[in-house]
C-alpha cells in the first residue's frame, strides 16, 4: 500500500517495531509488534487488532521479559 503521507513515493511494508508508551506514570517496551512501516519515511501504521492487543496488554501488565535503564534528559 501506498504511503498516507502528503508527497512521500514510500510504500508500506510488513515489519516489527519496538512501541513505546508511557503507562501509569511507568515506561512500557514492547518489542516485535506487527505494523505497517513506510519504507521512504518511517511512517508506521499498527492493526485495529495490534492496538486491541496492546490495551489488553497494558491492562493486565504481565511480568516483564527484560528490563531496561531508563534515563532523563536534563
């Protein structure tokens, strides 16, 4: 499929991403979620069902796998 982005030639193709988001004032990783990447722009576009997964995910926050060091920018 063709890049949604105004004037980018990019098409989208079948990668794995690591998301981030910040839940409950904590840093989630998510590594190998399924999106739609933009091979041009990076632009990423995620499933109605990846996001389902995602909610469902962040509503149960099972035991991580890895933990990682966070860091502030200051």
């Amino acid at each position: 499929m063709k890049c949604t982005l105004v004037g980018c030639p990019g098409e989208y193709e079948q990668r794995y991403i690591v998301y981030v988001v910040r839940h409950k004032d904590e840093v989630i990783v998510l590594d190998h979620v399924p999106a739609e990447v933009c091979s041009v722009c990076g632009d990423v576009l995620l499933s109605p069902e990846t996001v389902q997964q995602i909610e469902r995910l962040l509503r149960a926050l099972p035991q991580p796998v890895r933990t990682a060091p966070v860091y502030e920018f200051a």
